[in-house]
C-alpha cells in the first residue's frame, strides 16, 4: 500500500549504506519509527485519533514547543488545512477521510517551529505546503469540530456560548503559531441531542488567501432530573400531592412551554405521563411534552396535619402488598 512505497522509497533514499547525506542514519532512524507506527494498527489507531501528549511521545515524535499538556494536536487534513482541538473539552480536531488522520504533518515539528521534511515527504504533501520562493500555497482552512454542552431548557428557548477556541495559523515563511480566539455562538431553539450546527467561515483560518474552514458544534445535552429528551419530546417531572394523585382533578403546571391548567386522573401512580402535544422541542413538527408525575409527601407540622394522617392511615388499615 501507500505506506509501504514511501517507506521503501525513503529507505533506499536515506539508508547509511547508501546514501552520502550526513544525516542518513538519523533521516533512516525516523523512517523506521514513523513505519512502525503506521504498521501497527492500534498505534496508528492513536495518533489518527489524535490521542494526548503521553501517547506521541510513546513514538518519539515531539510536539510543538509550549503545547505540553494539551489535549489534543493540530494535524493537516488531505485538504491541507488545520484541525484542532478546542480546550476544555471541546471535543476533537478534523481528522483526514483518507487515512491519514491525525498523523499529516503538525506532530512533528523542528525548534524553529518549521514542518519535519520527513512527514512532508513521506505523505507526498510537501508540495502542497509550499509553492515557488518557500511561500505557503493558498489553501481553505479545514474545517474544526467540537462539542457543546447545553442544558434542556436552553435548547427549548435557545441561548449564546462564548466559545474558546485554539488555532494554528502560518505565517509568510511557513511557521506554525497557536493561537485562542473567542466566539460567540447564537443556539438556536430547538436544538436536539447530537445535532450538528454548521457556522460558515468560522473555522480553521486558510492558508495564503485560502478561505477559512467552518466550524461544526455538535451539541450534548447536560441531563438532570427535571427534565430529558427523547428525540423532539421532551420529558418534564413535576409535583403532586398525594390527595391530587389520588383524588385526581386540574392542577396547574410550570412547564417550558409556560403555565398549563391539566387535568390528573384520580388513582394516579408515580412516574405516570400526561401528554400536552406539540409542546416539545421547536420545529416545523414539534415533538410532545410530557409530565412525570412525582408524589410527594408533606411532612405534617401541625397537630390538624398530623390527625388528618392518622385519620387516614385508620381508613386505609395497613396495606398488605
């Protein structure tokens, strides 16, 4: 395959045997490393993904000066732009479709902050870089990706996030910088779990006059137990007192679709679901809102509380199931 022609065409080009460069058997010591990572599935399987520092550094290969501790490396993509992880947690850099994922050229970098000629060669993606005169060749910048955490209510009513986002750039020689850039980010109203969210031009910058990549949120939900979704609908626990579980009757309900007057059927159980349709997450064909009851017991304060749940306890006797 491509790997193995690059390796046999590098080796015959660097081996100490043969060739008259005075770095042969360093150029030949890192042909062999970068193919015996590439041979090996799990391993290449790590640096595809774009695994942490501890994991390139397993390989040997040196990570951008100041980058220690980052979560994740910047890598060219086959169209040969950035892809980078934002910090906290932000999820994961682009990788290539074409499997040369997180190992293109920005894990192995020179003091001066220059690309290795060795990846640039052994991809055949030196020419892509650079054009006449060592001047970087215009290139869209790739796309980025990261993850969101939204809450339910706020994807109910859509909110903004302040984005911190790490960039590597190139300037007129070719150098890598890193950068944090900020952004605001509008969420719309009815965004669902997974949902991917497309911002044009707010990606990974270009390269030369290159435009610059899209940025592409994919949102999670944070969960708790008030509310969760299923797809469009939305799953909403709310209070009742036992006498209205049991007695049934209207009882007014607080919900993200605002204030509902609904109607409880007598000898309601806990976790039983009144549907309000329509009322889930906005869309052209919102999905439902449903209710979760959950009984609650007041405790009795008062002499009146405490003979009304004697009272009670004398009418219903002591359950045997």
């Amino acid at each position: 395959d491509d790997i193995k022609k690059a390796y046999r065409r590098l080796a015959r080009k660097y081996h100490p045997d043969v060739s008259k460069e005075p770095d042969a058997a360093e150029r030949m010591s890192e042909i062999n490393e970068a193919n015996t990572v590439l041979s090996d599935p799990e391993r290449r399987a790590a640096y595809d993904q774009l695994g942490d520092a501890s994991q390139f550094q397993q390989g040997g290969f040196r990570p951008p000066p100041g980058w220690q501790g980052a979560r994740a490396y910047g890598n060219f993509d086959d169209a040969g732009g950035f892809g980078q992880a934002g910090p906290h947690g932000f999820g994961h850099s682009a990788g290539s479709s074409q499997g040369f994922g997180g190992f293109g050229g920005g894990e192995h970098f020179n003091d001066s902050g220059d690309y290795s000629g060795f990846f640039e060669e052994l991809f055949g993606r030196g020419q892509a870089f650079r054009q006449g005169g060592g001047q970087p060749r215009d290139m869209r910048g790739s796309d980025q990706h990261a993850t969101i955490e939204l809450t339910v209510p706020e994807s109910y009513s859509g909110t903004t996030r302040m984005l911190a986002l790490r960039t590597v750039e190139l300037d007129d020689q070719g150098h890598a910088h890193e950068r944090v850039r900020e952004l605001e980010v509008n969420i719309p109203k009815g965004v669902r779990e997974g949902q991917m969210i497309r911002l044009a031009g707010k990606g990974q910058p270009g390269i030369g006059k290159g435009a610059p990549g899209d940025l592409l949120l994919q949102v999670r939900f944070v969960h708790d137990s008030h509310w969760h979704t299923e797809g469009k609908d939305v799953y909403q626990q709310v209070y009742v007192t036992p006498w209205q579980a049991a007695l049934g009757g209207p009882v007014e309900f607080q919900t993200l679709a605002g204030t509902f007057e609904i109607n409880v059927p007598a000898g309601s159980q806990p976790d039983r679901k009144l549907r309000i349709r329509g009322k889930g997450l906005p869309a052209k064909e919102p999905g439902d809102l449903y209710l979760v009851l959950d009984i609650q017991v007041p405790v009795p304060d008062t002499d009146a509380q405490r003979d009304a749940y004697a009272a009670l306890a004398k009418a219903f006797g002591n359950p045997t199931t």
